[in-house]
C-alpha cells in the first residue's frame, strides 16, 4: 500500500513540476509532437489509401481470376513484343471455358467501351458502356436500386436493354420521372432501361468504372454495336469454387482447356494470361511498405531530436532540484520514489507530445482531399501513444536513475 502512496504522490510531483515550467515544457514536447504527427499522419493516409484501393478491387470480383491476352505486369521486364503477338481473347474462347468448365463457380465475357455518350432528347452524359454475359452478378455485385436484372434470354438474344447508373437516370431522366421501361440513345441506337444500379459516389480509384455513370448490356448487344476487328478483345472472368484454395484448381483448368481450343503442342508456350487481382493488390502492398518505411525513417529524427531534448530538460530539472532531492531522501524517500518522479516527468513530457501529434493528424481527416476519406484509426492512435511512452522511458530513465542514486547529504549542500 505504502508503495502505491508513493508511486501516487511521485505522479503528483512530476505533474506539478511541468505546471510550473510551461513554457519549457511546450519548447521540449515540440520534436516528439512533429515525429508523432509524422508517423501517424503517413500511416492513417497510407492507411486510407490502401481501404479505398482495396475497395476498388473487390468491384472487380474476389476469388476471379480474368483471361486477357495482355498480363498484368507491376515492374520488373516487360516483354510487349511477346505478348503483341498472341492472339486476342475472343467470344468464342469464352463460349469454349463456359460449357466445359467444371471447377468454376461462374464464367463470364465482359468488354468495355468508354467515351460514349448516352442521351435522351436535350438531357446527355458521358457514359461508360459496358457488356456482360449472365452470370457476371456472381463475379461482381450489381447493386439493383430500381428494376431488375437481366433475364437470361435478353443476354442470349441480344436485346437492346440496359442497367444505367444512378447518375445516368439522374440526367437522362431528371424531376420525378421514372427511368424504368424508358428508352435512351448511346451513338444514336435505342435502349431500354430495365434497372438502375444504387448510388456509390466517385471514388478514388474506379478500377473497372464508376458504377454510377455506366451504362451495362447484354455482351451479344454491346458486341454488335460497339466492337469491329479492331477492338474485338473479350475479357473472360471465371469465379472459382469456396473450396478451391489459391485459385490452383481453376487456373490449371483453364489453362489445359484454352491450350487444347488454340492447339497448343505440349512444348509450345501458353499464349495468353490469367491475370489475378490479388497480384495487385500485392503490388500495392509493396508500394506502400515501402512509403510507411519512409514516414518511420523521416518520424524517427524527429522524435530522436525531440528524446534528446526531453533527455536534456530531465537532466537540468535534476539540477535545479538536487536540494529537494536531498531533503526528500533525508526525510526517508525511498530511491524509487525519486526516480519515478523524473520518469514520469519525461513520460508525461513525450505524451503530451504524442497527443498533441496525434490530434494534428485528426484535424487532418476534416481536410477535403478529393474522394479520399481519411480516417485516423484506434490501432494508429494506440501506436502513437506507444511510440510517444517509449521515447519518454529512454529519454528519462538515465536522468531519474541519476537522481535517485544521489547522496542526500551532498545533495541538500549544493544549494
């Protein structure tokens, strides 16, 4: 009980001894204040950063894997001259993988057309079109606001209907007209719309386009009126099953039934690409390994600056109350008792830091930085205030241990 008294009252005189020195307490908080504030800021946006990146990702299906004759390649070499002469994924590859396939949970044709323009007499928009076979709602969800999905013999028969985004159907169709069962033009063909897709809002990186301004198809429609030989490549995903770890399964499925369609020998190489979204995602992961090392290494001067002055403030406190000390160990305080009045102090000086970093980088997230939405997690917080205790231990334990090994007698005559 005794050394719950003290360890209290230890607390007690650290805190009234930085009351009483305000302005040096601000001056020597400030390097641990700039580091923490480094660190957690560069954390909570790599952080941000990295939800809505990921978020962008899992639009384009989770557990797919997409057939193209370009690989996704995230540095090291390119050879474009290898791949420029493979042949381009076609319809009938995917018409091919869709009837044979065993091991997928789904296969889809997808392909995309950009600057479009839909209208609908004087109202018009910029769209994104898109075409898609069945079962893409089982790779990627489409959010159905308003209508329906397609039906299958709309996908199989080519018919002119379309699922628009929100802000499609806002434009096209504005006051409180009802956009379903309504007709508009993309390069002066008719389409119907049969659904509206629910409002996300623009974000940061659409990957596959913002949901809001496209305008989906079946593939057969959208093939006949916006491909020609020039711009005939199909996208071909495939959605493997729940049991199928790492994709292994399908992958070699695919592969085996793509090489027998195109002929390939068995010493021939492949001559197209299954491309995952986890390898970027990997990718991303590296790059911003590499970003948060960089806002630890820039961090760490600053508090290693700010540990030096708080270590320095220690050492002259200890100075100026050399006679206290005496008197209070003359009095019977125990060693401890000194010493954790200097380790709190240093403590309470690198927390206060670290808090008031930790505060600079919330005032961050009210900053409007376009879509992205900066978000200063507990697990940042938590770290801050760790990183600001550590620096407080080393910067005041060699100052506290010094004060508490003084010789009382000695330390009341050096007043």
């Amino acid at each position: 009980m005794n050394f719950f008294r003290q360890t209290f009252e230890s607390l007690r005189f650290a805190w009234q001894a930085l009351r009483s020195n305000i302005l040096r307490t601000t001056l020597s908080l400030l390097g641990v204040t700039v580091g923490i504030f480094a660190i957690i800021g560069v954390f909570t946006i790599v952080d941000s950063l990295e939800k809505n990146i990921r978020q962008s990702l899992d639009s384009i299906g989770t557990d797919v894997v997409y057939v193209q004759k370009w690989p996704w390649v995230f540095g090291g070499d390119f050879q474009w001259w290898k791949y420029f002469q493979w042949p381009e994924t076609s319809y009938s590859d995917y018409k091919f993988l869709a009837e044979r396939m065993e091991g997928a949970e789904a296969v889809v044709a997808q392909g995309f057309k950009g600057g479009l323009t839909a209208k609908n007499g004087n109202n018009s928009m910029d769209a994104l079109v898109q075409g898609i076979t069945y079962d893409y709602n089982k790779v990627s969800d489409i959010e159905i606001e308003k209508g329906r999905y397609f039906m299958p013999q709309e996908i199989d028969a080519g018919r002119s209907v379309a699922i628009v985004g929100a802000d499609i159907a806002e434009t096209l169709f504005p006051t409180d007209q009802d956009p379903i069962g309504k007709t508009f033009k993309v390069k002066g063909l008719n389409y119907t719309i049969v659904g509206i897709q629910k409002k996300k809002g623009k974000g940061l990186f659409d990957i596959a386009g913002n949901p809001d301004t496209k305008v989906i198809m079946p593939f057969l429609t959208f093939a006949k009126s916006f491909q020609n030989r020039y711009g005939s490549s199909v996208t071909i995903v495939a959605k493997g099953q729940p049991e199928d770890a790492g994709l292994v399964e399908l992958e070699a499925e695919i592969t085996g039934l793509l090489r027998t369609k195109r002929g390939l020998k068995p010493t021939q190489d492949t001559n197209f690409s299954i491309n995952r979204p986890e390898a970027a995602t990997k990718a991303i992961s590296g790059l911003f390994g590499i970003i948060t090392l960089a806002g630890w290494v820039i961090g760490s001067f600053s508090i290693l600056v700010g540990g030096f002055g708080i270590a320095n403030i220690m050492f002259v406190s200890v100075k100026e109350r050399t006679n206290l000390i005496g008197i209070q160990k003359s009095l019977g305080a125990k060693n401890y008792f000194i010493l954790f009045q200097f380790l709190f102090e240093a403590i309470f000086l690198s927390l206060i830091g670290g808090l008031v970093g930790i505060g600079l980088v919330y005032l961050l997230s009210f900053i409007q930085l376009g879509s992205l939405d900066i978000v200063l997690s507990t697990k940042n917080i938590l770290l801050g205030l760790s990183v600001s205790s550590i620096i407080g231990v080393v910067a005041g334990i060699i100052p506290a241990f010094g004060a508490s090994r003084l010789d009382p007698v000695e330390a009341i005559r050096s007043k």
